[in-house]
C-alpha cells in the first residue's frame, strides 16, 4: 500500500438474518455450527416448488412494525426495510453522531442483486387479477435495486457518495471493495457499505428451481447446504441484510471511535466464461484473491482464513477449490490455512453474501475462532487437499481473513481484512 493511500478501519456492523438482528446472535450461532435453514413459510404456493425451505427470516425474530410506522413499512419493499435495520443496527454500533461527518464526505453503498422481487410478484398478481389500474403507485420505487442506498442516505443525512453495484451474489462484495478505494483516494471519510436480499418469493424459488441450481433435500432442510460434500446437491436460499460502517483510520481516532478491523485489500475480476457457469480452472476467481493480497502488500501465506463462496453447487465448489490451492496452495504447502462456507448455515444471501461473509472475516479475527462447514461428511477428492474446518469451529489467531463472492455473469470480488494494530 503506498504512502499516499489512506487506511481504513471497520468501526460499525449491522445485520439482519435468519438468526435476528445484530451481530452477536449471527456470531454465536455460526461458531456453534447452527443451521438456520428450515421449511419455507412465505411464500403463497410452497407446494408448487421443488425446493422447499430457505434461510427464512421467520416473523418470530423480525416484526417489521417494530422498526417502522406501519404505514411506512407497506411503501417498502422487503429488500429495503432489511437494509435499513442492517444499517441502523451498524450506524449505532459506530457510535457516530451527524457532528462527527461532513455530510459530503458521509457516503452509502448499498446494493443487491435482485431488487424487489417481492414488489414484482404482488403487483404482477394483482394486476393479473384486477387490472392494471392496481398496480400500487409505489411500485417502481419499490422495485428498484438502488433504493436501499437512496433511503439509508436519507436516514442519516448522508450526501456524498451514493450508489448501488448490482453485480449479482458478488454485489455487497463489490459495495464493500468500492467502498474500501473511495475513502483510500480520498474521497470520503465514512462510508455506509453493504448490501441486503429479499427473493424468498414464489418468483425467486421458481426461478432458481427451474435452473435446477437449488437442493431438493427436503427431508433434512438443515442438511442440505453441504459445501464440498459429495453429496451436494444445489444451494438454499437465503435472506437479510448486512451493513459495515468504513472509516477512514485518522478520522476515526479523531473521534475515539472503537476499530474492528483493517480493510487492505481488495480484487475484481471478470471470468468472460458464461452467464451462468464458472470457469472451471477458477482462473479468474483467483486472480480476484491475488490482487487483493498484492494490494495489502503481503504474501498468499499470510492469509489464515478464507470464508469460501461454497455455494454448495458441483461446479462452483470445485472451481473455487482449485483457484484457493492455485493461490494459496494445499494442505501439504500451506497447513495453516483454514477455508469453510458458513453458507453451510446461512443459506446463500446472494447480493448480500460478500458483506455478512465479511463480517464473519472480521469476527473471526476478533474472537480468534474460524467457523465450521457444517454437513462436510464425505470430500470427494476434487476438494479434498483444504482444510474446510468440518463441521466444528476452530480456535486459531487469524491476522488476516478474506471473503470470496462469485456472481452470475461472472463477477469476481475478494476482501481481505486485517486484525487492526497502530
């Protein structure tokens, strides 16, 4: 990292997820290996789908009408009122005031791969059934992917930056990484980044059903994301928002702002393979991992901890497999490093993904605990030379974790963090 880049701390985290809201549920409940997959209770037609369970955020752990007025609740989508929680949840763990900002120099990115889906399916419904004359006067704001960050600037008064990146299940990801390059150059001081996913829908599962990229496991629906495991058979979905609060490091001091942890790196990539599939060498996927440790100036074997994308898809495990032994090399040239998916409990959050899997980096880092992959009962032999942290967290000191996110279109993004030291 040059002298003339700016370093930049994480001071706030928010999420919400099929755990709850905050960080301290997320974390315990990953570092006991619990699943929060279960049986899908949303969606209209559930019979109509071969999948049928999901990491569901459940009305038992979020009552939209315990953070809004019910009047301003039915004018948001649900991918919205996730991001706006995740955010408030991170902007008071910050402890920042709107006299600590320059307002200009305040920035949001917020992004997610679908937008409203949910707003898509009712207003589609009604209209189908009543013409088109119901479609809600709400419904493009509602729709939009950009709204999440035009609502949360709103809330906090933030006037600088502001913008969504849509780049599929590398979307918050890429909010984080961008992020990240804003404040080193410059051109901001506190950065709102993250990103939220609400397409647990009949559209959403109908969707990715017809892919046939979804697991059918129906029996077991706290098994069926099994990350490496030769009996995997499609990913689960998932939903919630996560939110991280980036500073630039003098301007947090300043404040006497609590620091989680150092952002130091960050890679893009494209594979220009295939809309859907990944490259199967995972040539590019590591070329996002090398830029990112070529950016925080250290060497591949530096790096203690990867929280994999393992999706749970054939293709996709082996591809990212191969790509972290091209970079960092196996068992048998790197025993220390330590790689799991806690997708394996999360289901997968798509555009959300990258920034709830960054925020497992940074408590790994804190809590000197890696979490497990749960469900990684057989290896095949494609994954088999990394340590995945089967099925039980482990403690080690982690100096240094990054996230891996992989989207559809090819999208390739890698962060990686650092425990914070003056």
């Amino acid at each position: 990292m040059g002298n003339d880049k700016k370093r930049v701390v994480v001071t706030g985290m928010g999420i919400l997820s099929a755990y709850g809201v905050g960080v301290d549920k997320f974390w315990t409940a990953l570092k006991n290996g619990e699943s929060s997959i279960s049986r899908i209770e949303s969606v209209e037609h559930p019979e109509s789908h071969s999948a049928k369970f999901a990491g569901e955020i459940k009305e038992s752990v979020f009552n939209p009408e315990d953070y809004f007025d019910p009047k301003d609740a039915k004018k948001y989508d649900k991918v919205i009122l996730y991001s706006c929680v995740a955010a408030q949840n991170a902007y008071e763990d910050s402890g920042l005031t709107k006299d600590d900002v320059d307002e200009y120099r305040f920035g949001v990115i917020v992004g997610s791969a679908a937008g409203g889906f949910h707003t898509i399916q009712q207003n589609h419904t009604a209209m189908i059934a009543k013409g088109y004359s119901k479609c809600s006067p709400f419904t493009v704001p509602m729709l939009l992917a950009n709204m999440s960050a035009g609502k949360i600037s709103i809330m906090f008064g933030a006037k600088g930056i502001n913008k969504a990146i849509v780049t599929a299940c590398a979307t918050s990801a890429n909010c984080v990484g961008d992020a990240f390059r804003a404040i080193q150059w410059g051109e901001a001081d506190v950065i709102i980044a993250g990103g939220s996913e609400a397409a647990i829908c009949d559209i959403g599962i109908a969707g990715f059903c017809a892919m046939k990229a979804l697991s059918r496991r129906a029996e077991e629906p706290e098994k069926a994301s099994r990350p490496f495991d030769k009996d995997r058979d499609g990913f689960v979905m998932g939903e919630g928002a996560g939110v991280l609060i980036l500073e630039e490091l003098e301007h947090a001091k300043k404040r006497g702002a609590k620091i989680y942890a150092e952002v130091v790196g960050y890679g893009q990539t494209s594979d220009a393979y295939d809309i859907v599939a990944p490259n199967p060498e995972g040539t590019s996927a590591a070329k996002a991992m090398e830029l990112a440790v070529k950016d925080a100036g250290i060497e591949p074997r530096e790096v203690d901890y990867i929280n994999a994308h393992g999706t749970s898809t054939h293709f996709g495990d082996i591809a990212e497999s191969r790509a972290i032994k091209s970079v960092f090399g196996d068992r048998t040239e790197n025993p220390k490093l330590k790689v799991s998916s806690t997708k394996s409990m999360t289901g997968h959050l798509l555009g959300a993904a990258g920034v709830v899997e960054s925020i497992v980096c940074i408590e790994s880092i804190l809590d000197g605990v890696v979490p497990p992959t749960i469900n990684l009962e057989n290896r095949v032999e494609e994954t088999a030379d990394l340590d995945y942290v089967p099925n039980k967290a482990q403690e080690m000191n982690v100096k240094y974790a990054m996230t891996n996110s992989f989207g559809f279109g090819g999208h390739n993004a890698a962060v990686l963090f650092k425990k914070y030291s003056e």
